[in-house]
C-alpha cells in the first residue's frame, strides 16, 4: 500500500514539476497578396527601363539592380513597394550608399525606339540624376518581340 501511495505522490510532484504542453502553434495569418499596379503583378519579377541614356532596373523579388550604358551596376535589397492609388515606389539604399528611388505608375508607355508599349511608365532617381522610361514585368518583356504590348495575359478565373 506504502508502495502505490508513494508511487502516486511521486507522479504527483513530477507531474507538478513538469512544464505545462506547449500549445498549438497559431497558425499564421495568410499573407497578403501582392498588389496590381496596371495590370501587372507587383509580387513578379519586373523590368523598367529607358532610352537617351538606356538604362535598367530589375526587381528580382529580392534584389533591386540597376544599370546603364556607361554606368555602374548598382544593386540594393528590393524594398516592399509603397503602393498609393495608380502608383507604387521602391526606394532603397545600394551597397554604395546611394539612394535608388523607382516610381511606377499605371499609365500606358512607349519606349520611344521600338513599337512596344508597355502597361507602366517609371521615374529612376539615383543620386541627383531623373531617368524615365517605361516598365513591365520580366516575363512579358521576355516573351514578346519588338512590338505590340508588353502586358501580361490575363489570368484564367480560378
């Protein structure tokens, strides 16, 4: 009898001792979709680019590069856009220190030196120099050739 009630008190003060069952891990939240700027899908990877002087900007999805004719490439984390109404503005800070802002807006563009046009137009501020030009995403830019529009096909309804 001894026996089994010491065996009882035993599970007791364990049990006492013993730190409480973790409880379930919340789940998270769903993440926000990215937003639509123009038809185009902020959350892809995307192209701005310009003429007189040519220059880039490629949003990879976690980089921000930027390059030109006669100009260094410059790269930067790609920020979260700051989406306001009809435009969304990346601004970062390269590996040099300089501040790289790219504004997009939803207005149809024409680069000027193909028969593209393009669903957004930008504005490139890096340092104390305005670059414009037009942009779209990568795939879109990829895919099509020297004219005709560089808009994403729409999507199926899921």
């Amino acid at each position: 009898m001894r026996l089994a009630v010491l065996g009882a008190v035993s599970a007791l003060v364990l049990a006492a001792c013993s730190p409480e069952p973790a409880a379930p891990a919340a789940r998270a939240a769903p993440s926000e979709p990215a937003p639509v700027l123009g038809g185009v899908d902020l959350g892809q990877p995307l192209r701005a680019l310009g003429t007189e002087p040519f220059w880039g900007v490629d949003l990879t999805g976690t980089e921000l590069v930027y390059a030109g004719a006669d100009r260094p490439e410059q790269r930067a984390p790609q920020p979260a856009p700051m989406v306001q109404g009809t435009t969304a503005t990346y601004e970062a800070k390269t590996g040099t220190g300089a501040t790289i802002s790219l504004m997009l807006a939803a207005t149809e563009c024409s680069d000027g030196m193909s028969d593209r046009t393009y669903p957004l137009s930008a504005i490139v501020k890096i340092g104390d120099e305005t670059l414009t030009g037009c942009a779209a995403s990568t795939a879109a830019i990829m895919s099509r050739g020297e004219s005709g529009s560089m808009a994403d096909a729409p999507q199926p309804p899921a």
